[in-house]
C-alpha cells in the first residue's frame, strides 16, 4: 500500500444502506430518511433482522424511490443482530446465503423489483473480509443464486481474490466514518468518526486519489466501487446529502457498463 498521493480520481461510486433494519415492535425508521440520496439498499431477510411486513415495506419505499435493491444477508442470530460470529460447515453457509437470497429475490419478483447484488452483515461481513475460503463460500453461494448478482464485500485484497476466483462480479466497499489499518482493511477497533467535515474531506480524497485515511497518519490505497452510509451514525442525513453534493452516485450496475464504455 502507498503512502504518497499518486492521481487517480474516481468518476463513477454507488452510495448504498441498509433497510429492514428492524423486527417486529423493533423499529429503525430513520434509515429510511438515507433514501433520497443513495442509489442502492441492502434489505435484510429475516435472519438478523427484518420480517415479512418489515421486509415488504423497504421494498416498495425501494421501488417509490428507485434505487437497486439487494439482498443484506447475515448469520441467523436474531438475538445478537448478527453481530456474533458463527462456526459453520461449508454446506450450512451455502443453505443460509440461498435460504436468505432466494426469500428475498421471491418477494421483490411480487412488486415487478430484481435483486442485484447481495451484502453480508455484521460479524459475517468481518468473516468475510478477513478468511477467504468463508468468503468464497458466501460468493459460490450468491453464484448459485443468480451469476448475473454482484458481490458486495470490504475493500482489499480478498474481496478481489473471490472474484477472480469464483468469476463473479463484486463491488468494493468503503466507509467515510472509519479509519483504516496501512494495508487498507478497516480497523475494527478506531472509534467511528462523527464529524462530518473531516467525512466529506475523506470523501474528496477518495474521489481524487481513490486513497483513505490510515492509523498511522499517512494515506492507503483503496479500490472502492461503493460507499456504505449507516444509518446509525449521528450526522448520517447530514453526511449522506453533503455527499451526494460533491458526487451524484450511481449503481454498481451502472458503474460496470460506464467502464466498459457502453454509455457515457
């Protein structure tokens, strides 16, 4: 990874968000209040949250919106909202991504909706950035499901390794709040940033330089072909429409074709 700031600008990112946050007398509706200003969502299917009426309700604010909606897959752990790491054979992971993809997929096909790509969550989307044959596992999986979705993981070398490995399509994730280690994997242990100014500069940076902030006070090379925005965040409407003021985001979908020079 390089410290130094070479030129090497971005011209096309996604924003993305997490819907269906919620179960039953649980609810998250300020994610929703994201809606206006990202270009896709990842909808979450039943396991670490989200039930059938809060599933179908993110959809069709999905569709009201018109924003790429994809499938926000987690371990089944509604207790701990996915954010403990499970033990699972290479079958069970296969059977708990399809259980989840194919629900989701099912339900969108009702509102005239498709299923572009699929996110892991919590302590799942970790695993995945950091074991490769897990990750490989979860994209076989997603594969399976449909060769035409988009694998979306962390920014870093094993998120690209997958896709070469499993030939499917991923988008690289990056975040504005959090602080990344040199060789660019995010560190888990940085409090999240909740300044706004100091966010949007790290966005330009991003922009400019495809570079982001490291703990050890220089800047790290990153590819990122989507930035996650959490709702949970103090200033997240703040953040997420400053945002979209400097860049208007486009789908990874969209990003993909822009490259191959299909549109302009």
């Amino acid at each position: 990874m390089q410290d130094t700031l070479e030129k090497k600008s971005i011209k096309n990112i996604d924003f993305n968000c997490d819907l269906a946050q919620s179960f039953g007398i649980y609810k998250n509706n300020c994610e929703f209040e994201l809606l206006d200003y990202v270009s896709s969502v990842n909808i979450s299917c039943g396991f670490h949250a989200g039930d059938p009426m809060t599933i179908k309700n993110a959809l069709l604010k999905a569709k009201e919106k018109n924003v790429v909606v994809g499938a926000h897959i987690g371990f089944d752990d509604i207790q701990g909202f996915g954010y403990r790491p499970m033990e699972l054979s290479d079958e069970e992971i296969e059977a708990l991504v399809i259980y989840q993809v194919g629900a989701l997929m099912s339900f969108a096909k009702t509102f005239k909706l498709e299923i572009e790509h699929v996110r892991p969550h919590g302590a799942m989307y970790k695993m995945a950035a950091e074991d490769f044959n897990f990750a490989c596992n979860i994209a076989k999986a997603v594969k399976k499901c449909s060769q035409w979705l988009v694998y979306y993981g962390a920014s870093g070398d094993v998120t690209a390794k997958v896709g070469e490995y499993i030939n499917i399509p991923v988008a690289q994730e990056v975040y504005l709040e959090k602080m990344y280690n040199v060789d660019g994997t995010v560190n888990s242990v940085a409090k999240d940033n909740e300044n706004t100014d100091i966010s949007i500069q790290r966005l330009k940076t991003l922009l400019n330089y495809s570079q982001v902030s490291n703990v050890e006070g220089g800047k790290t090379f990153v590819n990122a072909d989507t930035i996650h925005f959490s709702s949970r965040l103090s200033n997240a409407v703040e953040l997420v429409k400053r945002a979209k003021d400097i860049i208007t985001p486009v789908p990874v979908n969209y990003k993909n074709v822009y490259a191959s020079g299909w549109v302009e």
